[in-house]
C-alpha cells in the first residue's frame, strides 16, 4: 500500500483519543475541521442528498460534529450512525448530539477494523454492506499512525477492504485526509480487492 511507511506515534493510540475525548467532554470545543465538515457536507448533499434519505455511518465519529452538521442540512437523524473506538468520544458525541435536537443520532463504541458497526433498527440482519455513503474525517489518518504488526504492516492495510465491505452497491466513501495526498489515498483504496471506485 502507497504511503504507509508512516512512523508510529501517541496519534495513532487509543490512549490517546480516549484523553482527547475525557478532556473536551469537560471544556467542549466544537471547532475542529469545521473546513473539512463544510466540505463533505456540500458534497453529500450533492450526491447522496437528504430528500433521498440516505443511511450514513461516520467511522471514528470523535464529537460528533459531522453527523450534527448532515443533521443541520436536513439529513433524517434515523438513518446517521458515528462509531468510535472511544468510549468517551461515544459519550461525549450523545451529550453533543442531546443539546442539539440530535439524540436519534446513533452513536457507537466499536473498533472499525475488528468489529462490524452495529446498524440502524430498520436495516435487515443478513448483509454488511447496508450503508449509502460511508464518511472519515482523519480516522484513516489516524489508524495509519498505529503500531505495526509483527509482519511490519500497517493497521491501515486493513482499512480499505473494511470499508469496502459495509457500502451498499453504489454507495460512496467518502475521505479527508491530511496525512495523505489524493493519489496515495486512491492507491490504497482503488483496488480489484475493495472494488472501490474513484469519482
């Protein structure tokens, strides 16, 4: 995979966005990537607009800002769902989400490259791949900061076919990405193995 040589560091640890979490649940700080939020925002209302009622997941949801943000364009919180590999972040992003009209925003603890993320209650149970557009805002960033592997291998090398699996057909990824330029990222993810496409 393109780009992933990256250097491990405190980034890339759960320890670390569990402290991130813990300390804005205390002084919240709404303000982070509000650039990058603006801007998938636009073009999920350009693709997969609210009126079609799209079923969204944000994987590593953090506070949950995004999600607010589709809820404020008029997206259907039933069908937005973040996950979070933070439980403080879950909680935070529920505490978030309560004081802005946004509580039937699921919100979940679940580590994206082990577990499956729980679906919304009106998806069937027999398929993964239920969501429309699947969103990141760093998380892929920050997963290639992990800790390698005994083979040397990133645990972003997982990520991809991840994804790829949990988008209906016809579906979008959608990803920000300040660690990666837009080749490395279509690299990494364009492959024979995901069957993800570049738009």
């Amino acid at each position: 995979m393109s780009g992933l040589d990256l250097q491990p560091s405190k980034l890339g640890t759960k320890e670390h966005w569990d402290n991130v979490y813990k300390e804005e649940y205390l002084i919240p700080s709404y303000r982070f990537g509000v650039e990058s939020v603006e801007k998938m925002v636009e073009w999920a209302e350009k693709y997969t607009p609210p009126t079609t009622t799209p079923s969204i997941l944000e994987v590593g949801s953090g506070n949950g800002t995004l999600l607010l943000a589709l809820l404020e364009a008029n997206y259907p919180a039933k069908n937005l769902a973040g996950i979070d590999y933070s439980e403080d972040a879950v909680r935070l992003s529920k505490m978030v989400a309560a004081s802005k009209d946004g509580e039937d925003i699921t919100f979940s603890r679940c580590n994206f490259l082990t577990e499956d993320p729980p679906k919304l209650s009106y998806m069937g149970s027999d398929n993964t791949a239920v969501w429309d557009l699947l969103l990141d805002k760093g998380t892929y960033d920050a997963v290639a900061l992990g800790q390698k592997d005994e083979q040397g291998k990133s645990p972003a090398a997982k990520y991809p076919a991840r994804a790829a699996r949990l988008i209906k057909p016809g579906g979008y990824f959608l990803i920000t990405s300040c660690n990666f330029t837009e080749e490395e990222l279509k690299a990494n993810f364009v492959s024979e193995e995901t069957g993800l496409q570049y738009q």
